[in-house]
C-alpha cells in the first residue's frame, strides 16, 4: 500500500510486511485493522522520523557514539549513568518541526475537534527483535493528552532505546546501537464501560467452545479478583449462547477525564446480564475472526465503548494442550539447550547434585572456600563453593553458572541463582574437592550434571533468527498476558529483576528479601547506628526499596523487613561480635531480632514512611518475617506509628513460616494483617524438622507433605473467612502442582520466581477455568435437570 506521508502512517495503510518501516507492534496494529478485527483507531511515527530526528540534529548521533564506546557495559554504575546521559541527551534537543507538525496533523486527524486520550507505545523493528531478549524493552505511555504531550512522549519512547538493559543486550548481542531504529505508535486510548476476557477454545480441554467474562467499568477489577464477571459459554459453530452465569457487581472501575476511580453500580445494574445477547454473539464472531486469521486459538482482553466492541489485545493460547497442569514447571528447551543436550551427552559427566535453576553454562571453575577468595571471579567464570552466602551476591552476579557442596531446592543459592536466572547445581557434597580449579566444564542447571569441557553452541543462533519473525507476531501484536484472577507476583530483590518482572507482566512483588540491600551496605547496621550514621543508613535502604518500587509502581511491592540469620550478619565489617549460635536457622533471625533490637527495624519504617509520603511510592508495603507470636505484630505496628507509618493504612502482614503462626492463626488475624504470605521454604523446615541447607536429608524436603499442606488449607480458610489476603512466596509458589492445589484452596495471590511467571500464569488460568467450566458445566446440567423435568 502506499504511503501517504514521510513520518507517519495510519494502521490502516500498514500491513504485516511493513515491519521495517513501523516495527512489530505497528505492523501487527495495522494487519489487524485491515482484516476489519476492532482495534482501536491509531497512527505509528515511523522508523523515517527517528533516523531524521537524529541526522538532523548534528553532533547528536556522534555524541551518543562517543558515549557509547567510553561504556563499560559490566560497570552497571557507568552503564546507568551514561545511558542516562543518551537519554537526557535525546530529550534535550528540539523536534525537527516537520516531524513535530506531521505528529500533531495526525494527532488531530484521530482525535476529530476534541482532544482524546492516547497511549503512545514503542514499536520495535524487526532487526531489534532479531533476539527475543529485547522485546519489550522500551516505553509506553498511557493517557496522554493534548499534541505537545503526545510529541514529547514519542520523543521519550525514542529516548527509550538508551535504557541501561536495552543498550547492554544489543552491546552483548553486537548489534549496532545506530542501526537499530525506533517507531512509535499513537493510539486512542478507550474508555470502556464493560470490558472482560474471551477465550476462542477451552483454555483446558481444546474444546470448541467460546468463553466469555464480562463486568462493568475497566477491565483492571476483573483481572484482579476484585469483582466476579459473568460467564458466557458460546457454541463456537453456530455462536448460539449455551449458557450464562450472571453475577452481582456493586463496584467497577472507570476512568473520567483520565482518572481513573472506583464507583458503586446502580442497584437496579448490579444483577443485570453486563453484555446483551447480540453482544455476546458479536463479540464471538470477533474471536473467531481472529482465530481464523492467526490460525490458532486465542486469548482475548476486549472491552465496548459506546456500544461498540474493541480488542485490546489478544494472544494464542498455542501452549495449552502441550503441557497439562501435572505438566512439569520447566519452559520449553531452546534450541541452544537442545544443542548442548547432544553434545553433552558425549561427553563426561563429572559429578551430579540438583538442578535448581535451569540453563547450561561453560566456563572456568573458581573454588571459593571463604568470602575473602571472592576476588578470584572473573565475569563468566563458575562459581563453586560449599553454600552461597548474601555477601556473595555481588560475585554471583558475574558467575555464569554457580555449583554447590550444600543445599537444596530453596537454600541461599538456589533462590538467587533462580532470581538472576543463572544456572545452578546445589548438594554435589563434594564440588569444591572433587573439581579441579582453572578446569573447564560444563553446568546443566536442570539435569543437574556436571560435564568435563565446553560445549560448543554454534549453530543454535541461526534458529533463533529464523523464528524472530514468528516470535514477533506473538509478543507485539499480539502483547498480551492471559487474564487470570489469581494475581501472578514476582520475589524480586534487584532493580534488574524488577525491570524483568514487568516484562514478565508481574502484578506486583510479593517478596522483595532486604538482606541482599543490607550485606550491600557491607556493615552491620548496629555499626552504623552507634556511629551516628543513622540517616545514612535510612538513605541506603530507601535506594534498595526504591529501585524495586519504582519500576513496579502501581503494582504493590510487599517490602520485608530483615532476616539476616547470626552467621549471615558476622560477614560484614562490625559483624565480629556475632553471638556463635549452633542453629541460626532457629536463633536470633527475623521479627524476635528486629523487636529486641528495634533501632534498625526503625529506619527500616523510617525509609518506608518516606518513601511512601515523599516519593508517592503508596505501592509499598510491609511483611514481617519468622513470626510465632501475635505480641511480635502489635509490638511492629506500634514501632511504625511511632515514626509516622500507620499500619492500618497500607499493606502490613505477615509471613506464615513456623507451624506455630498456621495453629493460631485467629489470634494473628485479630491483632490486625491486611495479608499473610507462606514462606514455605521455612514452613516445611520447621514442620518436616529438616534443615534446608543440608544436601544429606534434602530427599526427604517435599512441601507437598500432608502435614504442611494441612496447615496451609487451614491458614486461608481462616484468612478468607476474615477478608485477610493470602499469598505464597517460598520456592513452591513456582511449583505448578503447588499452585493448583493453592488456587483450589484459595489463594488470593502467587509470588513465583520470575522465570516461572509465565508458566505459573498458564496453570493459574487452567485452574481457574477448569473450576469454572465445572461450575458452568454444573449450573447447565443442573438447569438441564430442570427443564427435563419440567
Ligand atoms: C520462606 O521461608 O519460604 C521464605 C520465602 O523466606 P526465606 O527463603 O528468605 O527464608
Ligand atoms: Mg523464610
């Protein structure tokens, strides 16, 4: 089709192949409103106007070079900052006006005499998806309004090609930072007054059968649980409705002069069907539209604005059949995976312990037998030790694959190496005598085995290449995340896990751990307070707490307060006079520490209140760790009023890790806890009396275990009986079996590793509808009972 103008296209003079002129997203925008599929009215500012926004601008393009080569991209300070400098660099020089005035003429054409609302979203080129790592990586903006704003914002998408994460894969991948170009698409923003989810097949079963949710206002209440939609089951073949579920809603969200507030339904509304038969059926022949177009089933957000039905977004659901909710919680293998797989299996295996983080890596073995051998890690070396430590962190970071004498599924290593998606191999017992230092082997972190030599991976990049295309469709135009009501959250402890999450579609952190902050500090924090640096203290915590809740913001971020264990503490500078305990696991760790020492639980608040009240971080809340008595609550929620955080103004809970919190958990509910969280990593230690750490009764570790999961059954029947939200953040809320068994109970919330969102998302959805389509299946047999008898 030919194109009008130099700098901007409308979605419907795009088709699939203008990918090098519009990106992914815009292409795929475009595809979609060409086969008459609903979505929203836009425009896409080509590739054309950021390669002439930079030439135009002379010294600008050098600039950012001459930047970019004085980068050390492993310095993640001066990767920071000076791609701060790109950024603050792109955004201080002027629009070319032609380019400015085609936006604003655009701008105008969508909006008709009013100005409306638009989101303004990064559409990458295909050279920059060639690797599926950088989808996703730049802005988008939402609610913007009036032609400057939305100048400004395309300008600020642009900018955001010089994130710190975006320039480091690209350095990392080669790709040339000034051949990869940006395109931004401009679309109306929709108001809709009912909204909800489609399925064009059983999320469970493949079966042919359309189903549908629908509730009033935005579609934010239905994907969080807060209101229950309607349920209409749709005959896929003749979209005859074969059944409906109509709920009662008294509140929804909507969005009035672009802000978004929540309302009560008028009562003669709350009981009425929220979308009209012809409606249903419109809205099916949508879904099948795009089915038929994308060849598979699909998974559909929709909403109708004035009567008129749009799709926000849509994804197949190709991946449902392939794996079953018994399935096993790995992703798919890669091609790089299955490559190495080959050439493994001819080689030697070395040694063998678990694999709890998944991944394969070669590299040189460095031995670390104490904390003051750490210099010896060198990026991309393999880090072997007996049991990781917090202090460790910084180190575990450059390690490409990280092997331990000690350990099971949740020990230090495992969570860590899991969080920053490095492959890892815990309980060997005896990696740090048996493997040869300077050696080089081969890690694969789901097998567990350890191999003599490098593996070679030449050959799996091509694959990669070849399948972007396909990958595009799938994540850009298609950009959505299965809807589930059970909210899927992140454990996240660094920014760069934090920017991941998001990417992963995360609906908050359940557990943002404040050890790794405090063993970054490197002294003790008792230290610091006796030498009046208490505000420096304050200030180091509230960089760690913000550097998480920042990215996440809105979503809640559950801060807990620390669980440095005695031998932990003794690793920083002032730590000497430790008490020596001989179980730290069961000592002086968690709320019993913080309340005898309340100084650093103080500025722990102290930082919180800030955040909160001077930063608007309202996302932010507060769980206490190893809680086995009601009086360790009230005594926290006292300490934080005292410095200004009302407890009962926010999130404040508790983790649920000792038996003791499971057995009385009426008594925890009375003392006030907007949530509980099971950290079952400790709750099956303490129930099954099995040390985490140890390799030796690691077999016997199962968090499936009756006992514990009896105590888990009881704690959110009390918890929803009182309206107290339940959430799980040990290493089993990444266990799809877990998760079932946790949705069917109840839970209101799941905290995953952030490699295992997206499956623990997938399960969600399958239990989900499979208790739905039971209950649908139920309500229609019932009905059907009824009628026969009739
Ligand atoms: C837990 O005990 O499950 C938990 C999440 O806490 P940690 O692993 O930090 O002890
Ligand atoms: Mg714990």
């Amino acid at each position: 089709m030919e194109k009008n103008t130099k700098f901007v296209n409308f979605f419907d003079e795009l088709g699939k192949e203008d990918v090098p002129l519009v990106g992914g997203k815009g292409a795929n925008l475009g595809e979609m409103f060409g086969t008459k599929i609903p979505v929203p009215e836009g425009f896409v500012v080509n590739v054309n106007a950021y390669k002439n926004f930079l030439s135009t601008n002379q010294g600008i393009k050098e600039e950012i070079s001459k930047i970019l080569a004085e980068t050390d991209i492993h310095n993640s300070a001066m990767l920071e900052q000076n791609t701060r400098k790109i950024r603050e660099l792109i955004m201080s020089v002027k629009m070319p006006q032609e380019i400015s005035d085609e936006i604003k003429k655009a701008y105008h054409k969508l909006c008709g005499q009013n100005d409306t609302f638009v989101a303004v979203r990064s559409s990458a080129t295909a050279e920059d998806l060639a690797e599926a790592s950088f989808a996703g990586q730049q802005d988008t903006y939402l609610n913007i309004i009036g032609e400057d704003n939305v100048v400004y914002n395309v300008q600020k998408c642009w900018a955001s090609l010089f994130t710190g994460r975006a320039t480091f894969y690209r350095t990392e991948q080669k790709f040339d930072h000034m051949q990869t170009y940006l395109a931004v698409v401009v679309q109306r923003m929709i108001n809709s007054q009912v909204s909800g989810v489609m399925f064009t097949a059983s999320p469970i079963t493949g079966e042919d059968v359309i189903i549908i949710e629908a509730a009033y206002g935005l579609g934010e209440f239905v994907v969080g649980g807060v209101v229950t939609p309607d349920t209409y089951l749709v005959d896929k073949k003749t979209t005859n409705i074969i059944d409906k579920k109509i709920s009662i809603q008294k509140i929804g969200l909507v969005k009035k002069d672009g802000i978004t507030k929540q309302v009560d339904i008028n009562e003669i509304y709350q009981n009425a069907q929220k979308l009209s038969d012809d409606k249903i059926k419109k809205l099916a022949d949508v879904g099948k539209l795009i089915e038929q177009h994308y060849k598979a089933p699909i998974d559909i957000e929709w909403c109708e604005e004035y009567g008129k039905i749009y799709v926000v977004q849509a994804r197949p659901i190709t991946t449902i059949k392939k794996e079953g909710v018994e399935g096993e919680k790995v992703k798919e293998e890669t091609d790089e995976e299955t490559k190495a797989n080959k050439e493994t299996n001819e080689k030697k295996v070395l040694l063998s312990g678990f694999g709890v983080s998944m991944g394969i890596a070669s590299g040189i073995v460095k031995i670390v037998r104490d904390t003051s051998e750490l210099s010896v890690i060198k990026m991309g070396d393999i880090l072997v030790t007996r049991m990781t430590t917090p202090d460790m962190v910084p180190v575990m970071k450059k390690a490409s694959a990280i092997i331990t004498d000690e350990g099971g599924m949740t020990c230090h290593a495992a969570i860590v190496a899991r969080e920053l998606g490095i492959p890892c191999i815990v309980g060997t017992k005896t990696a740090t005598k048996e493997l040869t230092n300077e050696s080089t082997i081969t890690v694969d972190g789901k097998k567990g085995l350890i191999y003599e030599g490098r593996i070679a991976l030449e050959g799996a990049k091509k694959k990669v290449k070849k399948d972007a295309e396909e990958q595009q469709v799938q994540q850009i135009m298609i950009h959505s995340l299965l809807i589930t009501s059970t909210e899927i959250k992140g454990n996240v402890d660094f920014k760069e896990v934090a920017e991941k999450a998001v990417e992963a579609g995360a609906d908050g952190v359940g557990l943002l751990r404040s050890e790794h902050m405090f063993l970054e500090i490197g002294e003790h924090p008792k230290k610091l307070i006796e030498e009046n640096r208490k505000e420096e203290l304050v200030t180091k915590i509230m960089n760690g707490i913000r550097d998480v809740a920042d990215v996440m913001y809105p979503r809640p971020v559950w801060y807990r307060t620390l669980d440095l264990k005695t031998d932990e503490f003794k690793a920083l500078k002032g730590g000497e006079n430790e008490p020596e305990e001989a179980n730290p696991m069961i000592g002086w760790r968690g709320i019993r520490r913080s309340i005898d020492e309340v100084e650093v639980l103080k500025c722990e608040f102290e930082a919180i209140r800030r955040l909160r009240d001077d930063d608007r971080l309202t996302n932010i809340g507060v769980m206490l760790p190893m809680i086995q008595h009601p009086s360790e609550i009230r005594k926290a929620k006292e300490l934080a009023s005292d410095i200004g955080l009302d407890p009962d103004k926010m999130d404040f809970g508790m983790m649920v890790e000792i038996p003791a919190a499971a057995l009385i958990i009426d008594d925890f509910i009375k003392e006030g806890i907007s949530f509980i969280s099971f950290g079952t990593n400790d709750l099956t230690q303490f129930t099954l009396a099995l040390d985490r750490n140890s390799a030796h009764v690691a077999k016997l570790y199962n968090e499936h275990h009756p006992a514990v999961l009896k105590l888990i059954d009881m704690v959110i029947k009390a918890c929803k009986e009182n309206n107290v939200k339940t959430s799980i953040c040990g290493q089993a809320g990444s266990d799809p079996k877990m998760v079932e068994k946790l949705i069917i109970m109840g839970i209101d919330s799941v905290s995953a590793n952030i490699d295992a969102i997206e499956t623990i998302r997938r399960v969600a959805a399958r239990v989900e509808n499979k208790l739905l389509i039971e209950s649908a299946r139920k309500n229609f047999m019932d009905k059907r009972i009824n009628f026969n008898k009739e």
